[in-house]
C-alpha cells in the first residue's frame, strides 16, 4: 500500500454536495431529482424572488413535503428560517440534529445575502443533499445497527470518492467518542457531519490540487480561509 496521502479518487459524482456559492448548478448536477435547474442565476435571489403569493419561491419541483416542513417552522412567515427552526424542520424530517451539525449546514447552504438565514431554495437543497446522505448511510450501515460505526464509516467514504487515511478517521471520530475508549458509533446528523467535513475539506484542497497528485501549494490566507469554517461551526 503507499503510504501517499492524496488518496481521493478523482471520480466523487455521487458525493452529495452542498451548493456552490453561487449559483446552485453543483447541486442540481448530482441531484437524481427531476427537479430543472433554476432558470434565473443567483442574483436575484432576494426577497424580490417572490411567488404571486408574496412568498419566496421554492424550486420547481420541490415536493409538497418539503414545502410543509419549511412553512411549518417559518411561523412569523418572513421565508427564511433560522437555526432552531432549521433544527426542528430537519428533527422532524430526518433525526434529531443537534446544533453544531446545524451550524455547519447552515453555513454550508447559506443563502449569500443572509448567511444568518435559510430561505426556500437553500432548504430544499439541504433536504435532498440530506436525503442522499440518508441513502448512503442505510446502504452502508451493513450490521443494521442503525450506526455507522468506524469501518463502515470508512467504506461509505470510499464509496463516494473519498480514500481518507485510517489516521485522519481516527482524529476525526475522536471527538464523538464518550471517553470510555469504546468503538466510537455515529448517529445519522454525527456521521453527516463527519460526511461534510471530509468532502468539504477534500474538495476545498482538491481545488488546489486540480492534477490529483495529493500535494497543493497554497498561500496562509488560503489555508486559513479552508479550514476556519469547519471549525467555527463548532461549540
Ligand atoms: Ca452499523
């Protein structure tokens, strides 16, 4: 085996992928939904963006579902949605979410002009990327437990593209461990997290490393600018 790192596959398309920022074409790429891309680019996106009905729009296609969890937690009906009603749409649909995986969607998802907020269209990506997460740890939770536990952590990984070294898992599943020592296993918003992390990460280097030879050269700003926000989403 070569103890290179680097060993991300170039092929990653099943990967769920938080959007670009902007627009949103990355996510309707991999998306397996029927649902069109936006016709209008990102910059209209505002409050401007409204049905006949006076509120921001969803997607075309977006399913009635979806549509119901947001308007559910959107109680003042202003079409964005804070963290806790994020948290609470997200329990309802999926798994309790606790609040730094929260945190960390809402930051990946933002919406550019209120990046406190999650409006319609960001919502509805959220669900679908959240609902190939879904189908990922179903299908790699080999045992049923209904946990993903560190080997099968690291295949889904594999699965999606993602070749993470055995020491890199380790530190990263570290701190969902309850200090017993026992083998860590993640919950789903845990193992989302986890999925995030690695997949941000990877595809921030990977930008900087376009020939896949595992090495970038980058600047301090850029390094910093990579890494922060999957540290800042933490408690
Ligand atoms: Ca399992």
């Amino acid at each position: 085996m070569s103890s290179s790192y680097g060993g991300y596959r170039p092929q990653s398309q099943y990967a769920p992928s938080a959007p670009q920022q902007p627009p949103y074409s990355s996510y309707y790429q991999t998306s397996t939904s029927n649902v069109p891309p936006p016709s209008n680019s990102s910059s209209n996106y505002s409050y401007s963006n409204v049905s006949s009905s006076g509120y921001p729009s969803f997607p075309p296609g977006t399913p009635q579902d979806v549509i119901t969890s947001f308007q559910m937690v959107d109680r003042d009906r202003s079409g964005f949605i804070d963290e806790r009603e994020l948290q609470q749409a997200l329990s309802s649909g999926f798994h309790r979410f606790n609040l730094r995986t929260i945190r960390l969607l809402m930051f990946l998802f933002k919406n550019p002009h209120q990046p406190l907020a999650v409006g319609p269209k960001e919502f509805a990506a959220l669900w679908s990327c959240l609902g190939q997460w879904r189908g990922i740890f179903e299908r790699y939770d080999k045992d049923r437990s209904g946990k993903i536990d560190p080997l099968e952590l690291r295949d889904a990984l594999y699965g999606i593209g993602y070749a993470v070294p055995g020491s890199v898992l380790q530190l990263l599943l570290s701190k969902y461990g309850d200090g017993s020592g026992r083998r860590v296993e993640l919950c789903f918003d845990n193992f989302v997290e986890c999925g995030m992390i690695i997949k941000g990460l990877t595809d921030k280097f990977k930008e900087k490393d376009t020939r896949y030879t595992g090495s970038a050269t980058l600047s301090y700003d850029a390094f910093m600018t990579m890494v922060l926000p999957f540290l800042v989403s933490y408690d």
